[in-house]
C-alpha cells in the first residue's frame, strides 16, 4: 500500500510550507551547473502542488528565494529570476486547469521590475481559483517580515490609531504578509539540512517540522504523501498533555 492510500483525508494539514533545498548539491552530483540543479527542481514544485491539490492541501507555501539569497554569485542570481519568469509565464494555464490560485510574499518590491510585472499578471489570472492556493515566498526573509509589521503598528501607535495595549497576537498576525491564511501545520524540508533559516518564524510557532535527506530535485509527490502520513502520526498537544486531549 502506497503511501497515498495511508493518509486519513479527516486530518490533512490545512496548510503545508516547504524550503526547497539541495539543487545546487544534486546539480554538482551530476557534474553540472547549479542552474541546471534550479531548472530541474522546478518538476518537483509542478509535481508538488499537483499532489497537494490532488489530496485536498488547501495552502502550499514554497521557500523560493530568501533575502540572503541576493548574496550568491550574479550568474546564479540572475539565472534564477530568469526561470522564475519562464515558469510562472509557462504554469499558469496549468495553475488554472487545476483551479490553483497563485500568490507571493516577501519584498516583491525588490525583484526585477519584470518578474513583478509576470508575478501580479498570473496572481490575477488565477484570482478566482479554489482548490488550493499555492504562495511563493520571494526575496522573503522573517525577520524582515516581522519587523516590518513592528514599523506597521508603530506607525499606528504614533497616528494615535491604536493603543498599545491593542496591540494582541492576532493583531500583530494582521500585519504579516501571511494574514489571509492559516499558519502552517507541517514543514518540509530537504537534502538533510536541520534548520528553518529565516521562514515564517513567526507562523511556525507550533508547525510540526519534518526534515528528510532527499534533495529538492528527487522529491515527489509520494515523498510528500510520506511526509504527510509521518505527520498524522503525531501527537500535537499545544502544551496540553496527552491525557487532556484523549
């Protein structure tokens, strides 16, 4: 049995984030460019969301490019801002033919004036899509996040608009960029590595991390069903104990 048919559809994750890590590494394996490595993980992504559309996912939330990322060679950098243009122009027909509806978050500000232009062309084209919403996290960094809802709410406090002691976590949530969705219950991440580096720190507060060897070019969709099914397994108390719960 497959590990699809072990996944209880009473207890999906609502939401699932994942960092997309180790196409440079499965690219230098191969003796080639790490774009080589990129281009190639962008199979995984379509095979991704087409299974988390498949099973019910309602929110995917991919690591796409970090802040820090801006601080790799220029031929990668440049590379890569080029496949992101090339794809979401080549994906959106796909993302409408599985009613996918495409967002982004982070300082898309800073991107290529043309990757923007394509961004909010294919957000607006799958505007009205349902099944599942697909975000992209680009030139995103948490801190980053967190600080600029910081600046929101002083800027609030300062025009006399709210108080401080109107300040709650959920209005703090109001002023993230995730603000419209849930936070994630589940986050994968591949090729081995152990950390969450700088994503949805905030939102991860209670996320259940699962961390496999793979690297993001060799994952597919039955490795995230793996993934799903370990998560199901889980026992997720919020600070409760078990005997609360049960």
């Amino acid at each position: 049995m497959g590990f699809k048919e072990q996944i209880d559809k009473n207890r999906l994750p609502e939401h699932i984030a994942i960092i997309m890590d180790g196409n440079g590494r499965w690219a230098k394996n191969q003796g080639k460019f790490r774009s080589f490595g990129h281009e190639s993980g962008v199979l995984s992504v379509k095979d991704i969301v087409e299974g988390c559309a498949e099973i019910g996912i309602k929110y995917l939330t991919i690591y796409a490019f970090s802040t820090d990322n801006w601080n790799r060679p220029v031929e990668e950098v440049n590379a890569l801002m080029e496949l992101f243009i090339a794809t979401i122009n080549n994906e959106t027909d796909t993302l409408n033919a599985n009613n996918i509806r495409l967002n982004a978050i982070g300082d898309i500000a800073s991107l290529p004036q043309q990757c923007i232009e394509d961004l909010k062309s294919a957000m607006d084209k799958t505007a009205n899509n349902t099944t599942c919403t697909l975000t992209l996290a680009l030139s995103y960094s948490a801190k980053w996040e967190i600080l600029d809802a910081a600046k929101k709410l002083a800027k609030q406090v300062q025009d006399q608009q709210l108080t401080i002691d109107e300040i709650t976590e959920v209005k703090f949530s109001s002023q993230l960029t995730t603000v419209d969705m849930p936070d994630p219950e589940l986050m994968i991440r591949t090729s081995g590595e152990h950390r969450i580096s700088n994503f949805l720190l905030w939102q991860m507060a209670y996320t259940e991390l699962y961390f496999t060897e793979k690297l993001w070019p060799d994952f597919r969709r039955e490795d995230l069903f793996e993934a799903i099914v370990d998560y199901q397994k889980r026992e997720r108390r919020f600070g409760k104990i078990s005997e609360q719960l049960n």
